[in-house]
C-alpha cells in the first residue's frame, strides 16, 4: 500500500511540474488573446502586427498613424517558430484586413546553425500558413533591420531579406517593405542613433523611419456595419 501511494504521489508531482513548464511567452500570448477579446465588438477592421520586440516596444504605434486602427500582437523575443506556434492565439480572422510581419532577426541571433536561408524557408512556412487562414487578406514582410549590436549576422540578414523579397514578389497580395537600407549609410553601415542603449531595440527615430516606408503600403481604414 504505502509502495502504491508513493507511486501515485510521484506521479501527481511529474504531472504538476509539467504543467507548470509552460512554453515560453505564454504569458504575453494570454494577454494578447484578452485584448483581442475586448476588440471583437469593433465595427472597423484592423491592421493586425505579429511578431518580436521590435513591435511589441512599439506601444505607441496607433500614434504614427492617425486614421488607422492598429493592433499590435508583436511578444516578446519571439523567432518565427514561436509565431507559428501561437499563430491561431495571435492572429484574430474576424476584423484584421492587413498583416504586417516583423520576425527573423531572433532566428539568426539565437544560433549559428541558422542561416538567411533557413530564415526564409521558416518565412515561407508561415506565409503559407497565414494565406491558408485568411485568403484575401494582405500580408506585410518588414526586412530584418541591421541592429549593431547584432552587425556579425548583417550579411546573414541581408540573405534571407533577399530570399524573403524574392519569394514575395511573385505572390498576390503581398508586400515587402525595406526598412534595412533606410537604417544603413551608402557603405551600409548602421546609423547608431536609430537605436536605444542595447544597440537592438529602436528609439523614435527609427520608429519615424519605420513609419515612412509603412505609411504607403497601410490598407486605407474601413468601417463594416454590425448586423441589426
């Protein structure tokens, strides 16, 4: 008996500490799916953000743009494997009529073994797989921008960004938007006050630069008449 109870208590342990081992930003992807929740409800459709830091710091995005409705999903340090994983939580269908895409960089930050092809193909994966949930909507591909705390992986990045514009270019509805060499001189080396102390995430500067190469390619705001 007292063989059967430790066997049951151990196993009850296992089972605990397996469900406290969550995946990594599932915290921030809670949030998101709240704040989604509270957004069902809106009569006009959003411009939907997903990806890493460099959108998830940008807090005050709605007021680059006046007019538009954003919603901005970026978490976290997230890669293009985390995106995918949580893209069903991330990416409402219902009121989203334009997705704009910022991830890459943290793939080839995260290990050596990565390369700008394999950044692309995992691009690709997640492309196909947005255009599988949501046929007719836009899908935006900001490049990898050239941080200089990351300039060893600069010639990685300008790989997949040209592997990513490429495959981009002969798809329906989709754009690539070239932040990259609007944050480099013509000898491409990076303008270091684009940036904030870490050298990795952007200040307002880089964001107004941002803005410039977006503003053209955002989807003009619509309203849809909720049903009587």
């Amino acid at each position: 008996m007292k063989k059967f109870l430790l066997t049951g208590f151990l196993s009850l342990l296992l089972f605990a500490n397996a469900g406290a081992q969550q995946r990594p930003f599932y915290g921030e992807v809670q949030n998101i799916i709240k704040g989604d929740s509270a957004l069902k409800m809106t009569k006009q459709q959003q411009i939907l953000l997903i990806g890493s830091s460099s959108f998830t710091r940008w807090k005050d995005v709605n007021s680059y743009f006046p007019g538009y409705e954003i919603n901005n999903n970026g978490f976290g340090g997230s890669s293009i494997p985390d995106v995918i994983y949580y893209l069903d939580d991330i990416v409402p269908v219902n009121n989203t009529r334009q997705v704009i895409i910022y991830c890459g960089e943290n793939d080839l930050a995260a290990s050596d073994t990565v390369t700008g092809e394999i950044v692309a193909e995992r691009f690709k994966q997640l492309y196909h797989l947005l255009r599988k949930k949501m046929k007719d909507v836009q899908i935006v591909y900001i490049s990898m921008k050239p941080s200089p705390s990351r300039v060893l992986l600069q010639s990685k990045m300008i790989v997949g960004n040209t592997l990513i514009r490429n495959f981009l270019r002969n798809r329906k509805n989709a754009v690539y938007v070239d932040v990259y060499r609007e944050m480099v001189d013509d000898e491409g080396k990076v303008f270091p006050d684009l940036f904030v102390n870490d050298n990795l995430h952007m200040n307002a500067k880089g964001y107004e630069i941002w803005k410039r190469v977006l503003l053209p390619v955002l989807k003009k705001p619509t309203t849809t008449h909720a049903t009587p």
